[in-house]
C-alpha cells in the first residue's frame, strides 16, 4: 500500500497542499503582523508628536510670557534707577560731604513700590539699603542663577556704563536686581524687585500643560492592554497609567538588553529610531510590548506610549486561524476527489505492471510469443494511460525487432574484432621486437618501442643492415589511425626496404617512396617519416626528414639537443620533390633519438600537452648509458603526464647509439 502510485499520488498531493498552506499561513501571519505593528507604530508615533507639537507650542507661550513679564520688571528696574541717579546728581550738585550723607539716608526711605535700592561701595560693601534683606551686608558671597560671583562682576570698576542684570537666589525666592555704576561718587547703585510671582505664574501655566497632555494620554492608545506615560529625566513620573504599572516600569529589567527599561526607553528617545521592543525579564510569560518614546528636551519630559504586541498581531491571528480552517475544508475535499481520480488511473497502470514484469520470460527470438496482446488486457483510451498501453505493444515489437539485429549486429561485431585482434598480431610480428639486435656488430646499439592508440595503429619503426658498415633506421607516423592507417604503414614499411636494397642514400629513398605513394593516393593520406643511414665506421649519421618531429641528439658529454635542419615536406602529398640529405657526427657513446608526435602531444585530463620541452627535459636526465632504460623513462613520465587521460595517439620511439 505504502509503495503504490495511488498511496504516493495522495501523499504528494497532500504534502504540496500542506506545504503551500505552510508557507501562505506563515507569510500571511507574518506580513499582517509586521504590518500592523508598523501601522500601530506610526499612529503612536503622529499621535506623539501631535503631543509634543502641542506641549511645545504650550512652553512657547509660557516662555513669552515669563520673558514678557520679566522685560517688564527689568524696565521698571532701569526706570527706578535712572530716577535714584538723578537724585543722587542733584545732591552730588551741592559738592559738599552732607548731600552724599542726605542721598544715602534717602536710600533708606525710597518711595518705589515694591522696588528696593542699594548703594554699594567699591568693596561690593552695602552702604544704604532700602530693602530689609540687604542691609548691611556685603555682595561677595552672593551669586546669582549663572553661578557668578556679584561681589566682583557688579564692582563698580567692572561695571559697564549701561549696567547689569542678575538673578539673585535667596532660599526659595528670587530677586531680579539691575546693577549701574555712579561716578562722581566711584560707588554702584542697585535697584531689586522680587520675581517671585514670575515664576509662581510659570508654575501654573505649567501645571495646566500637565494637566492637558494628561487628559490627551487617555486618547493615545486604542488597544487593550496599552498605556501612555510621562516621565523626567530624573525617572519621575508626571503621567502614569497606574501605581503597578508605573512600578514595573521602574523596577523593570529588560530581557533583551540586561538593561533597566526606562534606561532604553531614554536611549530610544534620543537616538533616530525612536521604537523599542522589549519583555519583563520578571515577567513569567515574557510578552514583549511595543514602546515608542518622545523626547521634549526643553522640559526634560519624555512621553511615550506602549502597547502588547500580542495584542498588534490579534488581527494577523485572527485572519490565520480563519484561513486554516478554509484550507483543512479544501484539502478534505481535495484528498477526496484527488483519491477517486488516482483509483481510476492505478487500475489499469498496475495490469500494465503486471504485463511488464511478464516480459523477460517471453522468447522474443520465437515467431509467437504465445503471450495475450496488452491491447485485450486495458481498455482503449484516449489518455495518458492509453497511451501508455499502446506504448507497450509497439515496445514488445521493436524489443523483438532490436533482439534480431542485436544478436546480428552481436556476432559481425565479434567476427570483425576477431579479424581485428589478428591484424594486430599481423601487425606487430612485421615490426622487429628482438633487443639486442645485430649481436655480430658491437659498433652501435639499438632499441625501439611501438604502442598504438587502437588495435592496429600508423606508427611505424624499422632497421635493417645495408652491408657490413651501414646499418639503415626508420621511424613515421601515418596521417589516420586504426587499419587504414595500419596498412599504409605496411605499404610505406615495405617500400623502404625494397628501396633500400637498391639505393643507399637516406633523400632519394624518401624521394622515391614520396613519388610511389602520391602516385595512388585516393584518400590523400600521407606519413611523416625519418630514414637514416649510421656509419658503424666512423660515427656519421646520414638521414632525411619527411616533414617528422626534429631528432635528438644525446652527446655522452654535454647537453642532448634538437636537430633541427629542415629537410622535406611529409611524404605522399607533392610528388617529384628532391628531399635534403643531412648529416650529424657522432662520437663513441652518443645517441640519436627518433619519435612521433604521440609522445610531444600526449594531453593529460586538463587538455594539457607533454610538449617538446618536457621531453628534452626528460631525455637530459637519461639515463645516458642504456638506451633502453632511456626509452622506457620517457615512455613512463608520458603515461605519468596522461594520467588517467586516454591514449589520443599511437606512440613510436627509437634511439641508436654509436660505440665506436
């Protein structure tokens, strides 16, 4: 059951509808969700800075006022000033120490109401006083609400001839003074009024403003479990929705930071995101809530307003649990129609089932198979399943068919690897393969190697003795691979040596043979080839260079070289061409070394090639007494380069070496 198509179909089916309603739900929870809470928070964020608007243009007519009130009383100051200098002139007029005396005492009994007057001498010192609070005292330890010390800043050698205004605190009341220097008399005169009432009305007005943002926090929020709330910069709370609450925001710790909650809620509200998210580390059930902060910095107060970001999401949760409950529905309804339609289709799938594993028992090489066609085993049908059924019929056709020409197609594939095998054996038995050769002669010694790409190659190698004193070498490399290029190696083989028989120069046996093989040459193959001929005599190589890779030679002392003296094109493409002959001296103990390009050109699985420096590389290091180890060191670090790269050409090399 748990293995068939139906079980697997349902299955399927019912992961996709799962998964899709997986996906939908989350996003839809999570997308409404974030949306919402984004939405709460810029209705937060305009409703505060509706407040802060308006709790600042409230400061803003407070500050006039006081500013108005208080521009008033320093002109009242100034004006009683300016009436007490006149007095003291007019005494000052008499010149005589009795109208100073009379200006002081007069001091003493000012009539401006509610202004006082003081006369100070040089050492800040109070000489008359009008008012009750100054008499006889001195100014030196005094200051004023900007923390300057009156005694030196109103001297009256310090003073500018417009004179000063200071604020002076004197316990819980404060009086405005305006301090002028008088000349003649080298003297300050102070006129004070107490501004008490100033700020007495700055209290009320900033009492009212309290009273207003309270009542417009009521309005803020509109969710439950939400509150609004105002608090000092010193953690005093001016608006609090409740004792408890305002507790917990004091005492609150929060989880996220380690941090008290109204430490962050300060940090939030002086910094560009002014939203913060945050759990009660007290808190059992760790609900976070939603807090946006306002900073009103010219009264210190920040306000904000919080709410449960539960309660935010309700809505995304509401819409969540209405859209599974729609999706269980459909899937229901879904697994149901979806099981009747897969009962239909399984039925005639598992008779085709059936029929296929019957298969491998019938004799398709018999004329009947003595089966019932699968055409009275399924009903007809225009669909997949139809389709399917007449698949299988014309598959038992072709599959008899394809059984015939395979066990056709079988035997000629194993008559011609056969005849394959032989013309490798044909092959390589023309091919000397006996090392040492020449035993008699111990003037030179020889060895050569031959490894074709396939069962028959166009590489080529061969060495003969000419007389007593020259013996003839060869090496090429035919243009194809496999028996075409087999057989032309064993025609081109062939006319070397009969050639030879006749001519013992190495150009015009090429020429001879380039003229015989573009004679008749349909398929335009051609071979590049070396004949050379060694003196065992006197060491000197005479040899000819059918368009072939350069030679080397390898000296007993010194460096091996490329020989690389051109001689001829390769053979079998223009005929009546006169090939160069060339010579090369070598002295007891020096080599020379033939190859084809199968060695140069072998590529390893990065397509890179064995080239013609490595090779020189490889033949410099010899060994330089034994030409067989020689060969065989190359033909290991070729295979080494190749690696598990295929062999992509036939490899052929040979080297001889003179003794002298």
């Amino acid at each position: 059951m748990f293995f068939s198509i139906k079980f697997k179909i349902l299955l399927s089916i019912t992961l996709i509808m799962t998964a899709t309603a997986g996906f939908n739900i989350y996003f839809t929870h999570r997308d409404v969700g974030n949306a919402m809470q984004l939405s709460q928070r810029a209705v937060a964020e305009k409703m505060l800075e509706y407040v802060r608007l308006n709790t600042q243009e409230e400061y803003r007519n407070l500050l006039r006022a006081k500013t108005s009130m208080t521009l008033e009383k320093r002109s009242q100051l100034k004006e009683a000033a300016r009436l007490a200098l006149s007095v003291f002139r007019s005494h000052d007029a008499f010149q005589d120490k009795g109208a100073r005396a009379g200006a002081e005492k007069w001091i003493t009994t000012i009539p401006f109401k509610k202004i006082h007057c003081l006369l100070l001498n040089q050492d800040a010192g109070v000489i008359a006083s009008s008012d009750p609070n100054f008499t006889l005292t001195t100014l030196d330890a005094l200051t004023d609400v900007k923390g300057r010390d009156l005694g030196k800043v109103m001297a009256y050698d310090r003073l500018s001839p417009k004179g000063d205004y200071a604020v002076i605190n004197r316990g819980k009341s404060r009086t405005l003074a305006y301090f002028v220097p008088f000349s003649p008399w080298r003297c300050t005169l102070a006129t004070t009024l107490d501004i008490d009432d100033i700020q007495a009305e700055a209290e009320k007005k900033l009492n009212r403003i309290i009273k207003t943002l309270n009542a417009t926090s009521k309005q803020l929020v509109m969710i439950k479990g939400g509150y609004a709330f105002m608090f000092t910069g010193k953690k005093e709370f001016i608006i609090s929705p409740s004792e408890a609450i305002q507790q917990k925001l004091v005492n609150g710790i929060s989880n996220e930071t380690g941090k008290p909650i109204l430490d962050d809620m300060m940090a939030a509200a002086t910094s560009d995101n002014k939203k913060l998210v945050y759990t009660f580390s007290q808190d059992p059930d760790r609900s976070p809530m939603s807090t946006s902060v306002s900073y009103f910095k010219a009264l210190d107060w920040y306000i904000g307003v919080t709410v449960p970001v539960r309660e935010i999401q309700r809505p995304a949760r509401d819409l969540v649990f209405r859209q599974s409950v729609i999706i269980a529905v459909m899937l229901a309804l879904g697994l149901l129609g979806a099981g009747f339609m897969v009962a239909r289709i399984a039925s005639p799938l598992r008779v085709l089932a059936a029929y296929a594993k019957k298969l491998p028992e019938q004799d398709f090489t018999a004329d009947d198979p003595g089966e019932i066609p699968i055409e009275d085993l399924v009903p007809p049908s225009r669909d997949e399943v139809g389709e399917l059924s007449r698949s299988f019929g014309f598959m038992q056709s072709e599959l008899k068919k394809n059984i015939s020409n395979l066990v056709e197609a079988t035997a000629a594939r194993e008559k011609l690897h056969s005849e394959l095998n032989v013309a490798r054996e044909i092959q390589m038995g023309i091919i000397p393969k006996t090392f040492p050769t020449f035993t008699e002669h111990n003037q030179f010694d020889l060895f050569a190697t031959i490894q074709p790409a396939k069962e028959v190659g166009g590489d080529l190698y061969d060495f003969f003795m000419l007389d007593e004193d020259h013996v003839c070498f060869t090496l090429g490399d035919v243009s194809d691979k496999g028996v075409p290029a087999a057989l032309f190696m064993v025609i081109t083989r062939t006319l070397i040596k009969t050639t030879a028989e006749h001519e013992r120069s190495p150009a015009k046996i090429m020429s001879r043979i380039n003229n015989i093989l573009g004679e008749d040459n349909p398929r335009a193959m051609f071979v590049t080839l070396v004949i050379g001929v060694l003196n065992i005599r006197t060491g000197v190589v005479a040899y000819s260079s059918g368009g072939h890779n350069p030679p080397i030679v390898v000296p007993a002392k010194g460096e091996s070289y490329y020989k690389k003296d051109k001689s001829g094109p390769m053979v079998g493409v223009i005929e009546n061409i006169d090939y160069k002959e060339i010579t090369v001296s070598l002295l007891p103990g020096d080599g020379f070394f033939l190859y084809t390009d199968g060695v140069t050109e072998a590529m390893d699985p990065d397509n890179t090639l064995f080239s013609d420096e490595k090779l020189l590389t490889v033949v410099r290091k010899g060994p330089l007494d034994s030409i067989e180890g020689m060969i065989e060191n190359v033909m290991a670090e070729v295979k080494d380069h190749a690696g598990t790269a295929p062999q992509s050409d036939d490899i052929a090399m040979l080297m001889i070496r003179y003794n002298g």
